[in-house]
C-alpha cells in the first residue's frame, strides 16, 4: 500500500486543519499551566486520544494494521493510544526545554528494583524512538555512575553526572562523538546512544518484516572498548514512567529482535516517529563508518 493510501491523500482538508491547530492550542496551554505534572500528563494523554479518535490520523488505523497486521478494531484502538502516547511526549518536551528533569522525577521508576544495586558501568545503553523515550534520563539518575548521551542536541539541562556529545553534523562530528565515548567508558562509566533515526554509517537490520536502518555508533564503541551493550526502555503506564533493561544484544540483527519483540509485546508504545520509519523506509543498503575512532 501506498503513502498515500495510506494516509488518505495528500491534500487536508480545512476542517481537518482547524482541528489540529485547536488540539495544538490547548496542548500548549496545558503545557504552560500550573497543573501538577500527573494532572497534566493525563490532560495531555485525554487530548490526544481525542484527536486522533476525531482525526482518524496521527497515525491512521490502517497504518497500523500494514504494519502489525491487527485486525481494524484493534488497529483503532492502537492508534488511539498513539495519539495519547505522542501527546505526552510534546507535553515532556515542552515542559523540559531548558528545564531540568525534576518535575518528571517522581513519575519515572524502574519496573526492577533491583537494577540500581544491580547495574555496574561501564556498559553502553541502547534504546529506540519508543514509549517515554524523553523520561529515560530521569531512570538513568538512579543509576550509580556517570554517563554521556550521544544525541543530536541536548533536551533538558543535564544534571550533575550527565553530559551530551552532539552527534549533529558530519562524519567528523560523529567521530568526535564515538572518541568521547570510548574514553568515557574506559573511565568507567554509562553511555547512552539511540538505534534508530538519522545516522551517518548505519547497518540494514528487520523489524516486524521491514527494514530499518539502526546506526553503527554502539556495535563500534562495543568492538573498540570491550564493553557490552544492554537495551533499555521507558514505557507510559497511565501518567507513569516504567523502565526495564532487556538482555544484553552482540549485534545489529540482535538488537532488531529485542525491538520487534517490545513493539509486539505492546504496540501502542510505538511513536509515530518509529511507525512511519518502518512504513515509509525508501529502499536501504548498509554503509560502512567512514572515520576512523583512533
């Protein structure tokens, strides 16, 4: 099935526009309220079921069911539950930007607690564009140790054992980025890096029967500093934040299983980001690092 089909056209209508620029208004408004963060979390969760319960869109039901093969009453459901994902997401985002995570602090736990005791640096985590991916630094604090974040430009102001390499730019940039990250992890220490979105070198890997492109950053810092690599993930539960550690991963296609294993496990954590990836993916090929770490 085509983009097109799939999302009904290209041109949108003027109702349709009207209403997604009312949804935006009031999410805003939330975002900028006095409301307690749970009470704001549901808000924004209330609005953007209704939205895409309303707008058939923000994902459509039948992009839902091209890429899980749900029936359509349960691709409806998922895709509700998109809609009020997302929205917590642009209500994080919103109340992070130049803030600190501290409101969000009490929200997040881990689903063992026994992983605070439990995990050691140095290790390389790796998670994906997936549930309250925005909230993981709030799991990660609890954590004994420093850590660096590979990503392409800071969220919130990092806290005192947090820091940011920017990945932005070209292949140079990128490369600093993966130097910073060897050193930090043969000082003993947590790094943090996405598997999916924009890379430079990336590796074609499959999930839920189409391809995706994960970056190459982790399997190399792994192959270089001799440390493994664990997924990690930060789902919504109501107006919490449960985080979990899955098994430790050995490679790309690895890595992919672990993924496709959350995204069947529970669908509606799935960003849209992540949902219109794997639908619309162009034709991939893998491409090799083009820098050198030494």
């Amino acid at each position: 099935m085509s983009r097109r089909a799939l999302r009904g056209g290209d041109r949108e209508p003027v109702w349709r526009r009207a209403g997604r620029e009312l949804f935006d208004r009031f999410e805003r408004a939330v975002a900028s309220s006095s409301l307690s963060t749970p009470t704001s979390v549901a808000a924004a969760a209330a609005l953007g079921a209704a939205r895409a319960r309303l707008a058939g869109r923000w994902p459509a039901s039948a992009e839902i069911a091209a890429l899980f093969g749900t029936p359509p009453r349960a691709s409806r459901r998922i895709a509700v539950r998109i809609g009020a994902l997302e929205a917590k997401n642009r209500l994080t985002v919103r109340r992070l930007a130049g803030s600190s995570l501290a409101p969000f602090a009490s929200l997040v736990r881990w689903h063992d607690p026994r992983t605070t005791a439990a995990l050691r640096p140095p290790v390389i985590l790796v998670t994906a564009h997936f549930g309250a991916l925005h909230l993981l630094a709030a799991a990660l604090d609890q954590l004994a140790g420093s850590r660096l974040v590979l990503r392409w430009s800071p969220l919130h102001v990092p806290g005192p054992r947090e820091r940011i390499a920017s990945t932005s730019g070209g292949p140079e940039s990128r490369a600093n980025a993966l130097r910073e990250a060897i050193r930090e992890l043969r000082d003993g220490n947590f790094v943090l890096t996405l598997l999916d979105g924009e890379h430079g070198a990336g590796t074609v890997v499959t999930v839920l029967d189409r391809p995706a492109r994960f970056g190459s950053g982790a399997f190399l810092l792994a192959r270089y500093s001799k440390v493994p690599i664990l997924p990690v993930v930060a789902r919504w539960v109501g107006t919490r934040v449960v985080c979990e550690l899955g098994r430790p991963v050995s490679g790309a296609d690895e890595a992919a299983r672990w993924l496709e294993k959350e995204l069947r496990q529970d669908p509606a954590q799935a960003t849209l980001g992540l949902v219109r990836q794997l639908l619309f993916e162009p034709a991939l090929e893998s491409t090799e690092a083009g820098f050198s770490l030494r």
